[in-house]
C-alpha cells in the first residue's frame, strides 16, 4: 500500500506509526486511535522492562483534560494522591510561600486538587491494558521501527531524550547538560502533611518532596551529579541523614523504601526532522530541568496538540503534509517559556550570590502580595498556553 495522498478520505483510515511505547508514546497511541486513526505502535525495549520502572510524576491539571479525554482519567483517579497544597520554601532566604485551591482558576478549583501524584508503574500497566485492547492500535516489540517505508500517513517519535528517531532524522538539537543531577528515591518521612507537595530550594539545588500516601513520599533531589551519585551509594543510615539535613523542621525521615537512582539533566530543544511527515514528541524534542514536575507534563501537551491536528485532519480540514509546522508553531511558545522559565529558576535559586539573594527575596514579596500575578504564573505551569 503506498500513501501518498495530501488529504485522507472518509473511506480509508489515517495510518500513523509511533515509535516509543512510554508513557508519551502510550498516551500518544490512545489518544489518535480513539480520534479513528489506525495507530502501529513500535517498541524496541522488552514491555516488562517499561512498565517496572521505579518513579513517580506529578500530573497537572492539563494532563488531567489529556487523560479525560483519552478515557483512562477516571481509572487513574482511583490510584492519585491529590495535595491541594504546593508549599515552596527558600532556605537561603528562609522564605515560604503556600500555593492553595485559591491560586487556580475556576474549572481547575472544582477538582479539589492542586496537583496529583502518580506510579510510574500504575500508569504503565493501565496504558498497556488499553493499548492491547484497543483494536485501532498494533504494538510491536520491534528493535529495527525506522525502515523507510511508504506505508503510514505520519511517523510520529516518541522514544525519549536519546532518541534515535532525532539522529536518523537529522534533526538539529540546541542543548547542553546541566552541572546539577537529580536522585530520585521513595522515602517514609514523619511530620510531612500527606496532601502537601514540597519544593524546597537551596544553594545545591532543587529538593521536591511529592506525597504518594500516608507517610510515603517520593524525593526527587537536584545536586552537583557527582554529589548525586555518591548519595546513590551510600548505605541507608547515611543517605536518610543526608537527607533530614536539607528538609523542612519538623520533617524526619524514617525509612528508606527503595535504591536511590541518580541521573544527569540536560536542557534542549530540536528542530523539526529532515524527513517529511514525521515529528518529534515530548523528550525526544525537548528536556528540561525537572523542577515543579513540568517535564512530563509538558510532553502530554504535546500530544493534546497532536491529537487535535490529527481530528483536522480525519475531518479533511488539514493538509496532513502541514502538521509536523502546523505542530511546531502551535507548541513553540508553551515549550519555549517552560524550557527558560525553569532554567531562569534554576540559576536564580540555586546559588549564594549576593546579588540574586535580592531577586529571590523581590519574587517571595511579589507572589504573595500580588494574587493576579501568582495566578497568572500558576496557570501558565499547570496549565499551559
């Protein structure tokens, strides 16, 4: 079968291939085949080996409209820890701040919920339930998905941040590693209020302390990368004390619930690939530091984007030869903002230097004084442009 037409008539489906079967790639295959597409869905990795990874995402409120959209919201809901609290704290300046229901708009008030803590796990193992089941979708375990072939209407590359879909592609990437790392590693910390998320802010960097239930809290802690991999080898009494060094008074941890797992943050953008009708989709586009959760979330944004190109396109409203600009130009600004805005954040706040100790005294006094600004701030994170 050689597709080669501009447009898709009502009499045949929109075939599309995803490479990458992760949580990106996973949503990504739901969401077009439940808009008609015929979705082949290829992974080059062992499925187990996806679906057992050890980590936790915090879901925003766009996410939570991707997932009701695709259908699975209402299954995850049953597995979120919901905080209605987002309390950010500098301890250079020993300032805090708590953002609240009040700080959202009206729609995303209702829910309760500032934001939501999910498994990896959970979230894979309901992903590929709907994915075997869904009877627009093909999986293949498949270690060679790049064959140039005329068979799909639209390649789409959801293979994370060493893509290799992106050098096959030839599409030019704009990044650099950061200096700091992140360990991640799931924690029972006494003292901690269970709906209350935590962004605590020193001078080795961001400390995010996400509740997952009860006592139960997962670290994600940002430090100079040697110091991360040397964190992720110390015995269990060394790294709890460690940690209850750097957490808010009155927080203890007790007992650590898993091996740490230290890994390098880059930043980066790329341009769209040198092959025609194929795109790049969340890590495999961009990366950003993992500060305030925005790196997943911002991937799903991607995908409710897509999703909404391809409707056009089903609906014989758009040049299908246009999505992969059409793409770009839609998620350029929301990309482009997220990428500086946590970059800006991490060189502001994660340092001694006398001169921002100013700015990030100025920025406490503003987000507390000023609710338009603050909301405004908090929609453009959780919410997106």
């Amino acid at each position: 079968m050689n597709i080669s037409d501009d447009r898709i008539s009502q009499a045949e489906s929109l075939r599309v291939r995803v490479i990458g079967a992760g949580p990106t790639g996973s949503v990504l295959a739901l969401s077009l085949a439940n808009k008609g597409a015929e979705v082949y869905l290829y992974e080059k990795n062992p499925i187990a080996n996806i679906k057992s990874r050890n980590r936790a995402y915090a879901i925003t409120h766009s996410s939570r409209r991707l997932f009701q959209d695709v259908g699975i919201w209402d299954e995850l809901e049953k597995h979120l820890q919901s905080f209605s609290i987002l309390r950010i704290q500098d301890k250079e300046i020993h300032k805090q701040i708590d953002i609240t229901l009040d700080d959202l708009c009206s729609n995303n008030r209702s829910y309760n919920s500032v934001g939501w803590i999910l498994e990896h796990r959970i979230l894979m193992d309901i992903l590929m339930d709907k994915v075997l089941t869904n009877k627009n979708i093909s999986l293949f375990e498949d270690n060679a998905p790049h064959a140039n072939d005329s068979t799909f209407n639209l390649t789409i590359a959801a293979d994370g941040g060493n893509s290799s879909s992106r050098h096959i592609w030839r599409s030019k990437s704009l990044g650099f590693s950061y200096k700091q790392g992140c360990l991640t590693s799931k924690v029972l910390i006494r003292g901690a209020n269970p709906s209350t998320a935590y962004e605590i802010f020193s001078s080795e960097g961001p400390l995010a302390i996400l509740p997952m239930g009860g006592e139960v809290f997962q670290v994600v802690w940002s430090a100079p990368l040697i110091k991360c991999y040397q964190r992720e080898g110390l015995t269990e009494s060394e790294f709890l004390d460690r940690l209850s060094s750097v957490l808010p008074c009155g927080l203890q941890p007790d007992v650590l619930l898993d091996q740490p797992k230290a890994f390098q943050i880059r930043f980066g953008i790329s341009s769209l690939p040198k092959r025609s009708r194929s795109i790049l989709v969340g890590e495999a586009f961009h990366r950003c530091h993992p500060v305030g959760g925005q790196g997943l979330n911002l991937c799903w944004r991607d995908i409710a984007t897509l999703s909404k190109l391809i409707n056009n396109i089903i609906k014989g409203n758009l040049n299908i030869n246009n999505v992969p600009i059409q793409f770009l130009a839609t998620r350029f600004i929301d990309i482009l903002f997220i990428n500086f805005f946590t970059d800006v954040i991490i060189r502001v706040f994660s340092n001694r230097n006398p001169f921002l100790l100013f700015y990030r005294r100025l920025s406490f006094v503003i987000l507390k004084r000023f609710l338009p600004i603050r909301r405004l701030l908090i929609s453009m994170m959780t919410d997106g442009f």
